[in-house]
C-alpha cells in the first residue's frame, strides 16, 4: 500500500496547515492498490440483498414474455369509437383466445394476454357498455394500453453488470427474469474497533470520566449497509501492547477500521500500535473539517483506516474514506458520494484551506439551513439532518 503520506507533525494546529492533504488525493492514495476480494458465493434471492454481483445477469427470456393490457378494459379490434361486440373474457393467467376481428372486443383485466388482432385497450373509465349493442369506447392511437413482447428487455440482454450491489430493485428484476439463486462475490470481513480507556460499552453504567462508545456501532452500521461482515474487536485500552495484539488478531480480515488513538497525543497509540504489530501505515493530515487526522496503513490481508475519535469527524471521515474503501473491497461499482447543488437559506463564516461538512436540513427548492457547525460533537444535530 502506498504510505508517502503527509508526516506526522509535531506542531500545533495553526501548523498543520501548510502540509495538509486534499481530501480526493487522500482518497486516492488509500485506494490506490486496494483490489476486490476474491471468493464468489452462490446465495438464495432472499439471502442476496446489499450483496455485490460476481457475474452480469443476461436475461433468459422477453419481458413481457407476451403481449400484456396494461390496464383493466377492452382489448378492442379498432380505433374506436365502436360499438364492438364482446366476445370474450380474460384475466391474467388465462389461456388465450382466437383472434380478435374487426368489430369485436374482448374484456380483459390487467397483466392479460393480449389477442392477436387486438388494435388497443380501452381503460374500462372511458368505455360504455350495452348488453344489446356491446362496448363503445373513445378514440384510440394503436397499441394504446398495450405492454409489447421484449418492450423492457430481450432474451440475451445484459440486465444487470457485475459489481451491482443489489436492492429492491435489483431483487425484482432478478425474479423476474427467473433466477433463484444469484452469485455474488464473498463479503469483505471488517473488523471495527474504538480506542480509549474513557470509553464505556452501550449499556454500561455511568462512570466518573468515561462515556458511552457511540464510534463503533455508528461505523459498524454504516459498513454493514454495504454487505461486509463486521468482526468485533470491542474497545482498546489506551496501552500500545494490548492495542497491537488486536490489531494482530484482526490481520487476517480483509479490513480494519477504527476510531480514535489517530491525533498524535501521549495515549493516541493506534500507528505506533501498528507498526509494532508488523503492520505498515501512515499519519495524514487531511484538508477536511471535521476530520483532519487519519493513518491510512495495513496488516497481514487487512487494509486500515484510523479515524478520529470526535463522533461527528468519525462519521464524516467514515463516508468520505471508510464507504470507498470498502465499496473497492466488495467490488461493487457505486462507491462514490452523490451531491446536488444547493443554496445555503443563510450565510456561513469559515476560514479557507480545509473542505467543511456540518449536519443541514434541505428544504423546499434544495435550499439548506446548516443546523450544527462544522466538528460539532453534539448528536441531536446529526439526528436530526436529513442531508
């Protein structure tokens, strides 16, 4: 992994920032020869959901396999406006009937086969129907209601790339077009820790000095809405030995990724930590607020990335550098940050050199209310944005 990073400075943080580091160029160097996991695994549909594709899925078959109504009404053998004798009923699933002629129609409910000879369907809203005389209907353009054979995709068509991590979405189309079983590629293991002898597990007592570790099942959630396995390394103390056996515990997943320990301080011990353990790595000053102190490093078959300690700058650095990172492991093609742009409703003081992120509330016409500053530690401002 490439290390020639921004060194650690031993100054102050009016000194840090000449040697800072753009955040796309650190990002680019943590990702430089990180590659996909190598495995594939052949999992049920229900089982495949934020799984990442191994193979493009062509499809087996048209779709529609047939022509379909898109609507319930009257397949009609004319423009309109009629009146067409009714000759028939099919609802979806039926077999279907000989060829509609001029002058007739047929009822059919949506998702039907369509006839041949069928001009278009009429929505049953704009038909009168007479038992004597039969259907009339409005006038119609041909092939109106009508869903045509391979209209959305053909037999032998690429549905779906390798590398698509799939949802919702991806789970119809799948069904759709027969598969039960899907291969995708074996989920990257990530171990994610927090460093610290202030910090408590989530639903620990109170302690004088100590609080509850919010880190980790923050980070924790955030990878494992990417199909990764979070492995549980618990909290480090603040001692160098006990963190360097973790980290050496955690050497053969396929990332670690942890929280604090990063700045530098006498009980930051995560780099230092690391290198005893055999692992490699490196002290970077990022331009970005909050967030400016990361180690980009490894150990053993895992990738590691050290955030700061501050919640919100572990969050922001977690979405900027941990969600790339692992979208590279897994393969998957949609690892990058989407953004719009918006209008601030008020205005913003801000010191230039370092990109800023701060919890926002995007209202009608995408105009922003910024609702917490930049580096806040404060909670109910993240709970409250929506972007």
């Amino acid at each position: 992994m490439t290390t020639s990073l921004a060194p650690r400075p031993a100054c102050s943080d009016c000194d840090l920032q000449a040697g800072l580091v753009d955040v796309e160029i650190a990002r680019a160097r943590l990702l430089a020869d990180v590659h996909p996991v190598r495995g594939v695994e052949l999992v049920s549909l229900s089982a495949a959901a934020r799984r990442v594709l191994a193979n493009p899925v062509l499809a087996t078959s048209d779709m529609p396999p047939f022509d379909r109504a898109a609507v319930d009404g009257y397949g009609v053998g004319g423009p309109g406006p009629g009146p067409f004798q009714v000759v028939g009923y099919l609802p979806a699933g039926a077999g279907g009937l000989p060829r509609v002629g001029a002058g007739e129609a047929v009822r059919l409910l949506t998702g039907a086969a369509v006839p041949e000879g069928v001009w278009a369907v009429a929505m049953q809203e704009g038909c009168r129907v007479d038992p004597h005389s039969g259907v009339a209907s409005p006038t119609l353009l041909q092939d109106a209601n009508i869903r045509r054979r391979g209209e959305d995709f053909q037999a032998g068509e690429a549905v779906l790339e390798a590398g698509t991590r799939l949802d919702p979405r991806h789970l119809a189309l799948l069904a759709a077009v027969g598969v039960g079983d899907v291969a995708v590629r074996r989920r990257p293991r990530v171990a994610v820790p927090s460093a610290g002898d202030k910090l408590l597990e989530p639903g620990m007592p109170h302690a004088p000095g100590a609080i509850h570790d919010s880190n980790r099942p923050m980070l924790a959630a955030l990878l494992r809405g990417m199909g990764v396995e979070i492995l549980g390394l618990g909290l480090l103390p603040d001692r160098r030995s006990d963190i360097a056996a973790a980290l050496e515990r955690a050497s053969g997943c396929d990332a670690i990724v942890a929280s604090g320990g990063v700045f530098g301080s006498e009980a930051d011990h995560l780099l230092g930590a690391l290198h005893d353990a055999g692992g490699h790595g490196s002290w970077c000053a990022v331009a970005l607020k909050p967030g400016k102190p990361l180690v980009f490093g490894g150990i053993g078959t895992a990738r590691c990335l050290f955030l700061p300690g501050n919640l919100v700058a572990a969050l922001v650095s977690g979405i900027l550098f941990g969600r790339p990172l692992v979208a590279r492991l897994t393969g998957a093609v949609d690892g990058g940050l989407k953004s719009l742009p918006a209008r601030l409703a008020s205005g913003w003081d801000r010191k230039p050199g370092r990109e800023e992120f701060a919890p926002a509330m995007v209202g009608p016409d995408l105009v922003v209310e910024h609702i917490s500053k930049p580096g806040s530690a404060r909670l109910m401002p993240l709970v409250a944005a929506d972007g």
